[in-house]
C-alpha cells in the first residue's frame, strides 16, 4: 500500500472522529472515495442507527455528480454484511461497482467479523486489510470492548494533587488542576456515554456531570448511592444541577426512595453495576468520582490522571483499598502519553505492564 493510500486512510479516520459521542453505542466510521487519485466522496457515521459512512460517502459522490464505478473506497472500519438497523454495506459496494476497497480494520461485531470482507472478495473487489490498523482500533477501543465482551469501557478519571491526594482530609477539593484541564475533561465526557460519580461527590460538589462543549450530545449520569443520601437530600428540599439535562441513574440498596425522582436499580456490586449498564446499552463509563475509583479497578480499561501543582501532604487516596504491601506485587500500568495542560498535566494510561 501507498503513501497516497495512508493519505486517504488518516482522512477517512479524521472524518471518523467527528461522529464521537452521537455514535456510541455503535462506532465511529469514516470514508473516503478515490478516483483517478481524486478525493469524489467523502463520509462519516453521524448519529447512532443513521447511515453508515460508507453510504454517506457514496451519496456525497453522486450528489456531486461523479460516477462510484471503478473507485476505490477507504474505510477504516470493515464494512457490514448484516442487516442491523442499516442495510449492508458490502452488498451496496458491491451494487455500486467499486473496484477496490482498503479497510483499515476487521469489524470486531460477532455479527460481521470478515463477512463483509468476504462477501466483497468474492464479488471481485480487489479488498485490502490493515492499513493504519492500529490507529482504527484505537479510535474505536470503546466499541470494540463493548462488542466483544458486552461490557462498559470503563475509564477511570482523576484529578491528583503532586503528591497523589484526590481531596483534603475535610474533603476539600475545588480546585486541584486548573482550566486547560477541566475543559479537556469535557473532551473526555464527550466520548463516553455516562459519566459515574458517588453519592459523596454529588452532595459535595452538586455537579453537572454533562458536556458543555459545542455539538455534544447528552450524558447518562450514574450515582451510586447505597443508602439513598441523595433521595433523602432532595426530600429535605435540596436541588441538584446534574437532574438539569440527560438521563440519571442511581445504584443503590434503597430503590424504593427514589421513586418519583430517578431511575434506580438495587444493585451495588461494581461489576453487577457495571453489567446492567452494558444491558441498558451503555458503551462506556467515565468514573469521575475519586472516592469510588477504588472500587471499580479491577474493571478499568484505561486511566486518564490529571496532576495539579499543589501538595496536600495528607489527605484522600483515590486507591487506598489496594493496601499494597510489596512493591513488587503493586498493579502496574502502561503509560501512554503525558501532556502538559497549562499548569496540570493529564497521564493516560493502559492497566498492565509491558
Ligand atoms: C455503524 N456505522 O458507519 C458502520 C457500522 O444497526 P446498524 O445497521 O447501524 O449496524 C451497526 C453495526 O454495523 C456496527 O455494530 C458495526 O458492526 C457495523 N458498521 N456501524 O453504526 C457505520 N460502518
Ligand atoms: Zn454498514
């Protein structure tokens, strides 16, 4: 494959990209369509159950007068060969005469994985795999997760003084990191569909808990509250802002309070929680709440630490459950990148070493 193939793949997953937080819990898929080295088509998945890109990029060629027969169409997800919401994708590539189609991964969906791949090579499509795979996998990791384990990506977010403290002893923590961090934790919520905090953090800091960028959409805000604090707040007169926009849930062992208030379920244990999430259709959870995040390690996918220039000195440990007593034996993780946020800078990492 070609230099100038990369070129249109980079762009294909460019485009991909803009259908982030309106797809979920489908993925994010970008096309592009080349012909005589030119650019007649492009597309992108928009909204969860609407068209697929490679549709998208298909009408965007027509409607601009060029003919499909014989192009060559980049993708950086395999295109489908089910019947889902959509039609199949494939069997329309096939329709519409492409001559060759570069996919940059094979779809992880049980449904599709190498059908649509086959169904097209079978027809005569000259079909290339792998092309800037691992950029694809990475944009989608949610999606991929979720389809294959029909589990939530979990992402665990933090915001740590130097010296590793979530809050003061007296549970002070407005504000740790500074501005250029906050918004990019917006960024973060607009890729994940819910956002989960504890009962704690919600009578603290009466949080949003939604996206307040440009062109994002509504969050599901998951509580956990075991013995319905918030309920018996809100009886008492107390209102809370993260009821202002989305939907709410809470987890807790007193369903029965929040009758006529929000949705409950009377379920605690992290990975029931975590379960019935995925059974309600939710890709991905942001866990925002420090005093939780102890609780749902084991379940995390990937770590998003933001470190704010300050030093508590002492105070709330965001993994103290973990009572690591060998240095050895501590979990490890995967650093992936680091960068510096005006005053803060944001660590993301994998779990696991290597
Ligand atoms: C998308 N957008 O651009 C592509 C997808 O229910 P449906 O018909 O929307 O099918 C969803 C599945 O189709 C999805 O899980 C994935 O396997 C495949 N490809 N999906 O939402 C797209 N190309
Ligand atoms: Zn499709």
């Amino acid at each position: 494959m070609s230099s100038e193939d990369e070129k249109f793949m980079r762009l294909a997953l460019e485009l991909a990209k803009r259908g982030e937080g309106w797809v979920n819990p489908n993925p994010m898929v970008g096309a592009v369509i080349v012909k005589d080295g030119k650019i007649i088509g492009v597309g992108w998945h928009k909204r969860f159950g609407d068209k697929h890109a490679e549709v998208n990029a298909i009408e965007d060629a027509k409607r601009k007068g060029y003919d499909v027969r014989g192009a060559t169409m980049y993708v950086t997800l395999e295109p489908c060969s089910h019947w889902g919401k959509q039609p199949p994708c494939a069997d329309r590539i096939i329709r519409e005469g492409f001559k060759r189609v570069v996919v940059a991964m094979v779809d992880p969906n049980p449904l599709v994985s190498g059908r649509g791949i086959e169904k097209m090579r079978k027809a005569g499509i000259e079909v290339e795999v792998g092309l800037l795979e691992e950029e694809a996998r990475k944009l989608n990791e949610i999606f991929i997760k979720y389809v294959t384990s029909k589990m939530p990506f979990v992402s665990i977010k933090l915001a740590l003084t130097l010296d590793g403290f979530i809050a003061t002893e007296t549970g002070s923590s407005q504000w740790i990191t500074g501005e250029k961090a906050r918004q990019k934790v917006q960024e973060l919520r607009r890729g994940h569909m819910a956002i989960m905090v504890g009962a704690g953090t919600v009578l603290a800091d009466d949080p949003r808990l939604n996206c307040r960028l440009e062109n994002c959409p509504e969050k599901v805000k998951v509580i956990l509250d075991r013995s319905g604090r918030v309920a018996n707040a809100i009886r008492e007169g107390r209102k809370f802002r993260l009821f202002e926009d989305g939907r709410v849930i809470f987890f807790t062992e007193r369903p029965e309070l929040f009758e006529g208030i929000a949705e409950a379920y009377p379920i605690t244990e992290p990975k029931e929680i975590l379960k019935k999430l995925a059974e309600l259709g939710i890709d991905s959870v942001l866990i925002e709440g420090g005093r939780i995040a102890c609780q749902f390690l084991a379940f995390a996918d990937k770590f998003y630490l933001f470190y704010g220039p300050k030093l508590f000195g002492n105070g709330i440990k965001p993994f103290e459950c973990l009572k690591v007593q060998e240095a050895s034996e501590a979990p490890v993780v995967r650093i992936e990148s680091i960068e510096r946020l005006g005053e803060s800078f944001l660590v993301t990492a994998y779990p696991g070493g290597g």
